[in-house]
C-alpha cells in the first residue's frame, strides 16, 4: 500500500466541524499553517500600506502629507511588522505546512503547542498597531530600538516590548516544534541526507531562532526597567551604556537576518530542480554552506555599527569575517545555476519567481559585500544604499521566495491549479516595478542621502519621485497577488491539480492527492527512496 | 555632426523609440544637475580619495561576477529549456567545479582585504612617510543636540550652535506650500557653518547630550557617530577650499533630517582672520552677560533666541506638542516663581526631551528666552530674567 491510498474513507477526513473548533481549536498542521500564511498575508498588506505612505511623503520634497514624528513612526511600525509579522509568520507557515508531509510525519510533533504559538500572534500585533491609537503615537525610534531615543518615547515602549516579548514567545515554541518534529517524527527510511533543502534549511533556523529571540528578549527587558524602574543598562549618566544595547541588539539581528533568508533558500532549493527536471547539484554542500551561514551569522553582528567608533581591531576583525559570508552565499548561488546547467527548464510562476530571487538577492549579496568593508562602509552607513541593499535581500529576496512557494505549492494545499497567465501577469508587474522602486535607492545612497529622514534636499528629487513610482506599482501587484490567491482557493477559472502537479517535482508531498487531505501519513510506513528528490549515500 | 544628429532626431520624431530617447535624455540631464550625482562622491580628503577608490574596486569586481554569473545562467535560461527539445542531464555534483568556486572567491576576498585593511589604519591609526604617528594640528569638538551640532574650538575656546537656517526651516513645515526648489541649498543650510583651515590635521572629537546622533560629511570621506557618554574620535585633512554640505545620519527624533552639517573650509589667512572676528564676537558676549538689559530689549532678542531654540519644539505659537513637548502659553512653570523656569531651562529635565541649556547658550540668551516666554501669548508673569539671575542659578 502506497502513501496515497492510506485514507479508507477519503469523502470525509475528519474536519471539525464549525469556525471555532476548525481553527480556533485547532492541533492540525496544514490548518495551523494556513492561518499563519493568512495572518502573514494581512500583516503584509498592512506593513505595505504603511509603506505607501512613506514613498507618498518621500514623492516629493517638502512635508506635504505627514509630520517628521509621524513619519518616523512610520517606518518603525513598517519594519516590525514586516520582520515579525509578514516574512517570519509566513515561513513558520510553510513550516507548518510542509515539513510534516515533506518527512512523513502524521503532524507537528507538538501539536497543542503549535496551536498556542499562532494564536499568540493577533493579540501581540493588535497590542503593536494600538500604539498608533496612543498618546504620543507608535514607537518612533527605528526597528533597532536604540536608547536613548527609544526612551524618549511615551505609552508606547511597555506596549512594543510586550508585544515583542509575545513574538518571542511565539517564535521559540514554534522553533522548538520544529525541531521536536525533524528529530523525532521522521518516517522510517527517511534519513536525514534524505531530508529535502527545505527541511535542512529550517532546521537550522530554528536552532537560530532558540538561540537569538532570548537575547532580544533581554534587551528590550532592559529598556523597560531603564524607562519604567531606573535602572540604567544604557544610560550613561548613571554608569551605563548606550553603545552596549547596540551590541545585544545585533547579536540577535544579524542572525534574525538569516532566519528570514535561510527557509528563502529552502524554498528556492525546492523550486529550481523541478522545473529544470534535474537533480539539485552539490545537496550535500547546501546542506553544509547553510549551517556555516548560520554559524557566521553569530560572530559578525558588529558590522552593523561600524560607525559607532569601535577599537581598530574589532573593526578589522568584524570585516575579515562578514566578507568570509560571500563564500557560503556564492557556493549556494554557483550551485543553483549549476542545476539549472544542461536541465530541461520550462518557466512557470514558480520558477520565476525563484530565478529573479536568485538574480536579485545575489545583486543584494554583491551590496552587502561592499558595506563589509569596514571604510567604505564609514561612507554608504545609514544611508539609503543600505535601505536598497537590505530590501533587495528582504522583497525580490525572502518574500520572492515566499511567493514562489505560495504558486509552487498552493495546487497541493487547495487541489486547484492557479491561473498560469494571471500569476505571469503578476510575475512581470512584481519584477519590473520591485527593480523601479529600490534601484534607484542605491544611487539615492551613494549621492549622500541619509535614511529615515522625511524630507531631503532637491538634488534628490528625481530617483525619489521614480523610487515612490515603482513602490506605488509594487503595491498594486501585490493588491493583484491577492486576487489571484482567491481565485485559486475558489476555484474561479482554474482547473483541477493532480497529485504530482509538476512534471519534475519530486519528494513525499508529490506523493499525496490534491488537495492534501487532512490527515496524512498515519499508518508509519517506510518511506519509498524513488519518491524522494535526495537520496544522497554521503 | 549637429546636423547629422538633427537629421537623426527628425527620422525618429514619429516613433515610439524617439519617445523614449528624449525621456531618457530628459532624465539624464536632469541628473547632470544634480550636485551628488549617481555615484559616490570622490570628496576632498586623502581619506575619501582612498574610499572612493577601493568603492569603484570592489564595485567592478562584484560587476565582473555578476556578468560572469548571469551570463551562465540566461545562456542556460535560452539554451536548456524544454521547449528545445533538450533532456536534462542528471548529474548532481562535482568536487572539481565545487572546490574551484569556493577557492576562487577566498582569493578574491584577500585581494579586496589588503587595500581595506591600509585604508582603515588610515582612519584609525595614521602614520606619515617614516611610519611616525601623524601630528594633529588642531582639536575641535562636535556635540550633537536634538536638533542642532554645537562645535568648540579646544585651541581656542570659540564656540557656537549650527542650526537648520530659517528659510529652510519656514519651508520644511508640512504643507507650507513654499516650493523647495525656491530656497538655496533647501534644507542643507545653516545659520552659522563650521569654518576650519585647508591642509591642516584636525582631530575632530564626538559626543552628544541627549541621544545619539551621526557627524556625516561625505567630501571627508567617513561618518562618526556622536553618542552620549562616549568621546568618539576622527580625523580630517582637507586639500581643497570650499564649502562641504553634510546631514546628522543617526535617527536621533522628529528632527533627524533637519539638522544639516555645513563645514566652510578656507586658507590658513582667512582663517586666522575669521579667528580674531569670533574673539571680537565673544569679547561683546560677556559683555552682554555682565550687563543689565530692559525688558523690552530682552523680549526682542528672546523671540529670536525662542524661534530659533526653543520652536522646533515648544513651537512658536507656544502650544507645544503634547505630551512630549508640552505647552508654555500657560503653563504654571512659565507662570510660576522666575529660578524654577531658570533652573528647567539651565539643567534641563531628566527622562524627558527637555535639554539642559545651560552649556550651549549663553547667559544673555537664556535670560532673554526666558523673559520672553514669561510676557508673551496669554501669559501673566511679565517679569524679567536678567543674565546675572542666570549665572546665580547656574553656579549654585
């Protein structure tokens, strides 16, 4: 008996029945999944509609729309909830979604707990947003939280350190479940070089997200009793030190960088060889270069603050070892076009979206390499050539990623197959209008514009009012995107997938019917080495 | 050839590509007038000179693999596609190609690290021709106020505010309706430019009083963070005379964009000269601080002292923002006894955005703040703060 007629009755698979115990109550992966990919999906469009109103202020030069105060919350709240409410929720959905299937497991190892770490998020984010309702507004500081400005807000501190205590919270039991699941609920004859890049890839970044969300954690705890009890961790006249937050804070961002790109490669690793119908080359060395993305990941965070005034040595050192990043990121990039080379490539959404993640996030890589020199960087810090440099790894880089596995996997998840021209259409209008709307910000930061400003002198007008241009269409797209996924989830000019959905696709949720149903893999039958994409004997 | 160019244009007038082209030219003209540019600026110093160099490297290296890269890739995009005809190979590694790709990088990486290691001893431990420690010529201290750079010359003891100039800062208020085109160097302007020597070593030490702010000149070639608590330290040696436009670079509150950096750099002679002047200015000053004023004499220059200190925050209309920035017109601290507003201002307030002003203006000027903020909108107190009451609280 294969893994696709496990089910005796497949006319009903046990869904509870009634909104409340559907989702509410919910213990079962591919639901739990969905309502973080929907939550993800509602964040965006908030953190984008925030963003909207920058590239409207920025248009032009002059205030035209909002106040300096309110601009920088602005671009706080915008950065908060994209980072803990769109990119990282969305792939803690995919997790949730696929690895099980992906591994043959019956479900998340920690199913009551999964429930609990996806219902913690609307109410942190709602308590986040109400501080814009607050006296004295949303946290006005930047999305680094750096004191002593960030103290120098009202309400809203206790409010935003909650908040992100919750996330916390949310994401270490998220991590924890993952971790529990890969360990321990791999089906028998399912090794862990069998295991596809997804699985490897998240792995690691749970590891990352258990050792990092403590420490920041830590240091908005410190913040509040510094703002709340008079303690003074950072506050100079009273023996502290300002600079330190800095440090803590980066311990914790660079890696929380990585968690956002590394299930990106994941998804990216998944994607390529089945539409070049070709075995991902060198799986072994992704599974190695991500692990040492992971590691550098924590000895590197200082490049950050190079302008900071940091002791000779730590800035040498801080720049010889983010430069040693390009090797991992390079061998991943050689890698993928090495699959690509001499397959049979056909380009449906999936793929493209993957191919401009590679093209763009490596222009992004090539950036990121330049800030590591330490004295160039005393010139592009804090400008808008590091705004372009970190969107193009975030927007054509994670959330490129998150749409390609949205159209690769989205047949399996509702059995219909999306509309092929309607998501090229999105395809072309995200890739052109993304490209307009942070190009231009890199020329914006080497002429000598700094970030986080609402106004700017007139010499910067021009690739402004293009940048807002291509901002506004990257919005609408997305607006598109939305409708595209509803007309797939409703089956509204689309067809029916089959089980497999893609002719190269390879892998256990290739292997199910679509859609999937709700229970899968319960009976623990060994899984079959010809279903898998990797069966690497190394 | 202008003719040939015309004849060209004509032929194109009607198609869709002449269309385009005077879009682009129209673009590109446009950025020729554009004072930056697209590119990072060469700048003014060894320094910069050194930053601009190793930036254009490492750019045409990362363009080189970048070509290299894509050019695989869209070759394969064109040549191994389905549609071809083509069946996929099924190969899945290679040593060879693996080892290759992850070697070729390290060397590249160690012939980037050498230039940017001399650089960066360049900026953090200079040394001259023998190897020597460079000899600094002059010291000069920048502190940063939200939102304002004050700057104090150590040799000699000349010290001032650099704030947003007024045109600018009419401008910039939302919806003023002044086009920003119409205003001179909009928003890059100040009321009093940093002035240095040409060819001169300046160690220029940073700090801040209130939150933590970033001394960015780009001709110079670096940006320092000034932090509370710390002295950062930085040097400069500029080879031509000018005047260098810069901006704060660290989020440091609603004004972060508002507080521009202008640095006039002028030969050795101009300024010693500019030297004697401010001494002229300082000598007049103290006089100002040691003299009784009348009421109506501090009220004039209080209103200018409120507008250019005190608005940004209180606002000129006197109503504040609150509740960071609250109110003065009736509140009971500017209504109430003279030595508390003095002391507020004087020592500022802790845990709020409320600075203590008693080390960045002088006594005359917080004296005639003061007074004017106690006589005007619907306040009562109409009493006077002369500088000498300053001084008494300041020294107790």
């Amino acid at each position: 008996m294969s893994h696709t007629d496990t089910h005796d009755h497949d006319d009903h698979d046990h869904k509870p029945k009634g909104f409340v115990k559907r989702w509410l109550m919910t213990t079962n992966h591919k639901d739990i999944g969905t309502l973080y990919l929907v939550f993800a999906l509602a964040m965006f469009i908030l953190g984008g509609a925030l963003a909207m109103i920058i590239r409207l202020e920025l248009f032009q030069p002059g205030l035209q729309f909002v106040q300096p105060d309110f601009f920088n919350q602005l671009t706080t709240m915008h950065a908060l909830i994209m980072v803990f409410g769109a990119v990282m929720p969305a792939f803690v959905g995919f997790a949730n979604w696929m690895i099980p299937i992906m591994i043959g497991a019956p479900d998340m190892a920690l199913p009551r707990m999964n429930n609990w770490s996806f219902w913690i998020l609307p109410f942190a984010f709602t308590m986040l947003a109400s501080t814009f309702f607050m006296e004295g507004g949303a946290p006005a500081a930047g999305w680094t939280l750096y004191p002593p400005l960030v103290l120098q807000g009202g309400k809203n501190l206790a409010f935003a350190v909650f908040a992100i205590h919750m996330l916390g919270i949310s994401s270490i039991m998220g991590a924890i479940n993952v971790i529990a699941t890969i360990m321990n609920m791999r089906a028998p004859n399912m090794g862990y070089l069998k295991m596809p890049l997804f699985v490897w890839t998240w792995l690691i970044t749970a590891f990352l997200l258990i050792a990092v969300m403590p420490v920041f954690a830590g240091a908005v705890t410190m913040l509040l009793t510094d703002h709340y009890f008079g303690t003074s961790f950072f506050n100079a006249a009273g023996g502290g030190d300002p600079v330190m937050f800095q440090h803590i804070f980066w311990f914790f961002g660079h890696p929380e960088v990585y968690i956002m790109i590394l299930p990106s490669f994941g998804i990216i690793s998944e994607i390529i060889p089945t539409f070049a119908r070709k075995p991902l080359f060198g799986y072994v060395s992704m599974v190695y270069a991500s692990a040492a993305i992971a590691f550098l990941s924590f000895i590197v965070w200082a490049h950050h603050m190079f302008s900071v005034g940091m002791p000779f040595g730590g800035e040498l050192y801080f720049m010889y070892a983010t430069m040693l990043i390009s090797i991992p990121t390079g061998v991943k990039v050689f890698n993928w076009v090495s699959t690509m080379w001499k397959g049979a490539m056909t380009f449906e959404t999936p793929m493209l979206f993957a191919i401009a993640f590679v093209i763009l996030f490596t222009i992004g890589g090539f950036s990121g390499l330049m800030m590591a020199i330490a004295p160039v960087d005393f010139q592009y810090h804090d400008t808008y050539f590091i705004v372009a440099h970190f969107h193009y790894v975030l927007v054509p880089g994670a959330v490129f990623a998150i749409i390609a596995g949205v159209y690769y996997w989205i047949p399996k998840w509702t059995g219909n197959m999306y509309s092929e021209r309607l998501g090229k259409i999105h395809f072309w209008w995200s890739m052109i209008s993304v490209n307009v709307l942070f190009f231009p910000q890199h020329f914006l930061g080497l002429a000598g514009m700094p970030r986080r400003i609402p106004d700017y002198s007139t010499q910067f007008a021009e690739f402004n009012m293009i940048s807002s241009v291509g901002g506004f269409a990257f919005g609408l797209a997305q607006i598109f995107f939305i409708i595209v996924v509803w007309r797939t989830i409703k089956g509204k000019g689309t067809s029916k997938a089959s089980d497999r959905v893609w002719e190269g696709a390879k892998g256990l949720e290739w292997f199910i019917p679509s859609p999937a149903p709700h229970h899968t893999f319960q009976d623990g039958a060994p899984v079959k080495d010809e279903q898998l994409a990797h069966v690497s004997s190394h | 050839m202008n003719k040939t160019t015309k004849n060209w244009k004509s032929q194109l007038k009607s198609s869709r590509l002449g269309f385009f082209i005077a879009i682009f030219s129209l673009i590109t003209t446009n950025f020729a007038h554009a004072e930056y540019g697209l590119n990072l600026t060469k700048g003014v110093t060894a320094f910069s000179h050194e930053v601009y160099g190793l930036h254009m490297v490492i750019f045409w290296i990362c363009v080189v693999i970048a070509v290299l890269v894509f050019v695989a890739m869209f070759y394969s995009m064109y040549a191994h596609r389905k549609s071809k005809g083509v069946t996929a190979a099924q190969f899945s590694h290679s040593t060879k190609a693996e080892i290759i790709w992850t070697v070729i990088p390290i060397l590249i990486l160690i012939v980037i690290a050498i230039p940017s290691t001399r650089a960066l001893i360049n900026m953090e431990a200079p040394v001259d021709e023998n190897g020597d420690k460079i000899k600094m010529e002059m010291a000069l201290k920048v502190t940063g106020y939200q939102w304002k750079w004050k700057y104090d010359y150590l040799d000699n003891g000349i010290s001032f505010l650099s704030t947003l100039k007024k045109e600018s800062n009419i401008a910039r208020q939302l919806k003023s309706n002044i086009d920003p085109n119409t205003i001179e160097n909009y928003l890059l302007e100040v009321d009093k430019p940093l002035v240095i020597p040409v060819d001169t070593n300046i160690r220029i030490l940073l700090t801040a009083d209130d939150v933590i702010h970033s001394w960015w000149v780009p001709a110079f070639g670096w940006k320092r963070d000034a932090i509370p608590g710390y002295v950062n330290e930085a040097w400069t040696n500029v080879k031509e005379v000018g005047t260098y436009r810069g901006q704060c670079a660290e989020l440091c509150g609603k004004d972060h964009g508002f507080m521009p950096i202008v640095v006039e750099v002028v030969s050795k002679e101009d300024y010693a000269q500019w030297v004697k002047d401010q001494t002229g200015e300082q000598e007049a000053e103290e006089l100002a601080n040691t003299s009784e004023w009348t009421q109506a004499d501090l009220i004039t220059k209080g209103e200018e002292v409120y507008n250019a200190q005190c608005a940004a925050c209180h606002q000129s209309s006197g109503q504040g923002m609150p509740p960071a920035f609250p109110a003065l017109d009736g509140s009971a601290l500017v209504n109430g006894a003279l030595d508390e507003q003095i002391k507020t201002v004087v020592f500022g307030r802790e845990g709020t955005a409320m600075q203590a002003f008693g080390g960045m203006l002088s006594e005359s000027d917080i004296a005639a703040a003061i007074t004017y903020t106690r006589n005007a909108w619907s306040n009562t107190a109409k009493d006077v703060a002369q500088p000498n009451d300053v001084k008494r609280i300041k020294n107790s």
